[in-house]
C-alpha cells in the first residue's frame, strides 16, 4: 500500500472515525477479523444471544412485533429455533413500515426499490450503522479493498433531487479522502466505456467495485479492442449475480481476483466471497440467514443445494427490526461442508433471480435495467409497484402500480424526464396499473425485454 494509504488507514480514519464521529467501527471490524476464525458452536451462540436481546427489545419497543409475537415465549428463542416465529413478508414489511420503528425511533431512514419493483421504507439506529460498515470492511478486504486504496465505483448515478451543495461537499471530501472515485455506469456507450478505461488507466485503482453486468460490459468491452494495458485488478461484483460466463471475460480484462458479493440496501452486505472461490461467506455476527424452501402453507430449511427463498434477521438494528424478513430474493443453500480458507462462516452456494435485464437506448447502447431501481426511489411512498418493459421496437412502457393515493400528472412527467436522460431518443409511456404479474417463480421482474 502507498505511504497516503497506510497513513489513511492507520492515523487518519481511526482519528475521524473513533476520535471524531465516536464511531466504533474499527473495533467492530477488529472483532469481526477474529470470529471469522473461531469455531462455529462460538458464533452461533453469540447469535443466539443476540438474537433474545434483539427480540426482548421488539416485544418491548416495537408495536408490530409486540402483536406478531404474542404468546411466544422469546426468551426461548435461539438461532436454531427461528421457525417458531413468523414470517415477515415484503407487503408486511411495507404496509406495516410505521408500526415497526422502536419507540426510541430509527435515527437513519431510507427507502428501496428492491429487485422486485416493490419500493420499501425501512429505517434503522446509528449502532446498526457501526456493524453494516464493519461487515462490509471486512466482506471487501477479502477481495482487496482496504481502507486508504484507491477504488473505482463503477455504480450507478442518483436519481431524484440534487443533494444541496454542503451535502455534494461533504461527500466530495469524503471520497477525496478515502480515495474513492465514482463512475456512473447507467449508460455504456462505446465512448463511456472509454471513458472508463481512461480512468483505469490514468488513475491506476487498486480495486474496482462494479455493478456485476456493468463490469462484465466493461470487460467485454476491454477484451474485445485488447485495451487491457494494467496489471491485475481485483474486482468485487455487486448487485447482481455473477454468472460462470461473467467471471472469464472479467478475468480476461481484470486477472483472477474476481469476488462476488451479495446485498441488499435493508441490510447491505449479506455475503462475500473469499480467495476459494466456492460460494459465499455470510455475515453471521451481523445478521442471521434462512434459506426457506415454502409449500402451501408450510415452510422448512433448503437442504445442500437446494433452492429457497432468503429470509434475514438483522441482529443489532433496534431501530426498525427486519425478523425473518423475506427480501425477494433466491439462493441455493451451501453444503455446510469446511470451506479451504479455514473461515468458519456460513456459506450460501449462489444467489439466484438477482440478474437485471438489460435495456438499450435509440444508438443501441446497453443501460443497466438497474438504473429503475435508482429512478423509482423518490416515488417510494407512492408507488406501491413497478415494471419497465422495452418492447421490440426499443420503446419503453413503465407500468405503476399506486398506493391509496393518485400519482399526479406532474410526478409522471417528472418520472417520464428520468427515464428519458438514461435512455435517450426513446418513446416513454407510463401506465397505471391495479397489479403486475408475478412469474411462476413468484419473483416481479422490474425489467422485462420483449424478443
């Protein structure tokens, strides 16, 4: 590491963050580098305590658990008794989003659009912060990322009212310190993927943190003009799931360190991959993870290698608890089997359902179908639904479905005026629907492309 990031990560964060902020993020992360290593029986009882301290607060401080929980003794409950409770379902979560902040409030609130066009309020306190930075510190550092390396992001850009300019100031700051450099990667033209390689080129990062599909464009990109002139790039895949096909064209571009992560905006970082390369450790101090396999009115564990449905507790957000929430999304359980790193984690085999359609614009340049997911924020509270369809002719249909209020004429051309900058020289009708359609996997695809 340079001389700025060692200075960085040794003097400079732990001044802010512990000095400054009163922030016990490295202690968590020094914590959290030394459970991954313990024996397994060690951490799941630390779950399980965790998890009785998480729900005595639910029955006390928060109206929605107090009902669903009445007449279970939680005190009982340890993490490998989590059946015993019910289930909390996205519409649940959502229609009952008031109901579920503490009493002492969730100091933190934000809003998703989620991977199944279902938009979410959801909240959580400043300690839940601590751990969901410590995990991701930790998740990354697997892949390369360190406090104080440079770090292309190639993400996607923010939708909605521009930030006041303290805010961009701040964030500016922020980012020039931690030597973070952002690239907007909705449209992907060829001279936006030059741009990209420009900066790889120029700035020599020492990661690179990518929507999944956007990197594998940009290495397809990089690959197909031999414009690869770096040495070996990690590259942590983010969003959506990374395909056996994906990781040899960014091993081409970016060399073998290629690591998949999953998360989600409710929880963040819910699983890594390590140097194995075989399936992905989970965030266990952090967070308990179900995969459920549901018949009917039934429910029970997937068994190594099956397929269900990924059900989360978030152990330490008191704020607004998630307790065995279902976010939508599939994966294929793990094996259970030791992993070669010696980590004594968890591991999920793969994470399904989570590859977004890719749309493209009048010039035939691809754009991310994610770039909905960031328009659809600000409308959150108003749209209780959504799709966008590209028909053949490349126009785009984006279907509503509202709550009990009406969207206006006005928030309609405003949405219709985001659509049209990430996909320029498009027809774009919006549509307002009572329902949208659930595939018989039971998953609604935000993005749908006609063939």
């Amino acid at each position: 590491m340079s001389v700025y990031g060692e200075l960085f990560r040794r003097v400079l964060f732990p001044a802010w963050d512990r000095g400054v902020r009163r922030r016990p993020t490295l202690e968590r992360l020094r914590w959290l580098e030394e459970t991954e290593w313990r024996p397994w029986p060690e951490i799941a009882a630390q779950q399980s305590a965790d998890l009785r301290a998480l729900l005595r607060h639910a029955v006390a401080e928060v109206p929605y658990y107090r009902e669903a929980f009445a007449g279970i003794r939680v005190d009982e409950i340890g993490s490998a008794d989590l059946a015993r409770l019910p289930l909390l379902t996205r519409d649940a979560a959502r229609d009952h989003w008031q109901a579920r902040i503490s009493s002492g409030g969730a100091a933190i609130m934000k809003s998703t659009s989620g991977t199944t066009g279902q938009p979410l309020r959801f909240g959580y306190d400043r300690g839940s912060e601590d751990w969901r930075q410590a995990v991701k510190l930790r998740g990354y550092a697997w892949a390369g990322y360190h406090l104080g390396a440079r770090s292309l992001h190639y993400w996607g850009g923010a939708a909605g009212p521009r930030a006041g300019w303290k805010t961009r100031a701040k964030i500016s700051l922020d980012r020039a310190l931690r030597r973070e450099r952002y690239a907007d990667c909705t449209r992907r033209s060829d001279e936006d993927l030059l741009g990209v390689v420009k900066i790889i080129r120029d700035w020599r990062p020492d990661v690179l943190v990518a929507y999944t599909q956007a990197a594998v464009d940009l290495a397809k990109f990089v690959v197909s003009r031999g414009l690869r002139d770096w040495d070996d790039l990690p590259v942590l895949c983010c969003a959506e799931r990374l395909f056996p096909v994906d990781r040899e064209v960014l091993r081409r571009a970016f060399g073998d360190g290629v690591f998949e992560t999953y998360g989600c905006r409710e929880v963040m970082l819910i699983g890594s991959e390590c140097a194995a390369h075989d399936g992905l450790h989970l965030s266990a101090e952090n967070l308990i993870v179900e995969v459920v396999v549901r018949d009917g009115g039934s429910e029970r564990p997937a068994l190594p290698g099956e397929l269900g449905e990924v059900v989360m507790t978030d152990l330490h957000n008191f704020g607004m608890p998630f307790i065995r929430y279902v976010n939508g999304d599939l994966a294929v359980q793990g094996s259970g089997a030791a992993c070669a790193c010696g980590r004594t984690l968890p591991r999920i085999a793969s994470v399904e359902g989570r590859s977004t359609e890719t749309l493209h614009d009048a010039a035939g340049n691809r754009v991310s179908g994610l770039v909905f997911n960031l328009i659809m924020v600000p409308l959150a509270e108003r749209v209780r639904q959504f799709q966008a369809v590209q028909h053949r002719d490349r126009s785009i249909t984006l279907k509503l479905v509202p709550n009990a209020q009406t969207l206006d004429a006005g928030a309609l051309s405003t949405l219709t005026a985001h659509v049209e900058k990430y996909l320029p020289g498009l027809l774009v009708r919006t549509e307002v629907v009572a329902e949208i359609a659930a595939s018989a996997a039971g998953k609604r695809a935000v993005v749908v492309v006609e063939t």
